[in-house]
C-alpha cells in the first residue's frame, strides 16, 4: 500500500498519499458510507533488466480511511502535484464549537 499521512488544522482534515508515476485519470476517490476509499495502480518501471531487489511498490492498490464525524464528504478537494495525491476535507462544525450570542 502506498504510504498515507493523516492531519488536521481548525477547519479541516488532510490526508496525503505517495503515488510515484500515477496520473490523474489513474486514481479514484469516492465516499462509501462513511469511508473514503482511495484506488488505482502504480505503474511498473517498464525497464526490461532483471530484478534484483525490489523495494519500491508497484500494482493496484485500494486505501481506505474512515472519516471522522466532522468531516464534509459533500465538499472534499483532491490534487495529484509531483506524485503526491493530497486530499482536503472541511469540517461541518469548527473545532472548539461556534459561539452562539444571547440576545
């Protein structure tokens, strides 16, 4: 499985995937019931020499990542920039609530 960093700021949660050589068209990113399912395929090198130490992940790959409760599936942002897939998540409700005045 590619490597996968998980983080959060106040108003949203970023998640960052190592996708060496993937493209843009090659990667799907959807919301299943909560879920947020990351799948696609690193490509082989396509050199034709013999292997031999392999260390580097190559082949299909599916990622899943349950969201927290506070994550906005309707408004996830997703960029793929020199191999790394970066993926934005709002928050519904900001951390530490939304003050309410008393009128």
């Amino acid at each position: 499985m590619p490597p996968l960093d998980f983080s959060e700021t106040t108003d949203s949660y970023l998640i960052r995937v190592d996708l060496p050589g993937v493209r843009r068209d090659e990667v799907e990113v959807k919301v299943v019931d909560g879920t947020l399912e990351i799948a696609g395929e690193v490509p082989a090198s396509g050199e034709r020499a013999e292997p031999r130490r392999l260390e580097r992940f190559r082949g299909p790959f599916r990622r899943a990542v349950p969201l927290p409760r506070q994550a906005n599936s309707e408004a996830i942002t997703a960029a793929l920039e020199r191999g790394v897939l970066t993926l934005t998540i709002p928050k519904t409700v900001p951390s530490g609530g939304r003050r309410i005045e008393v009128g």
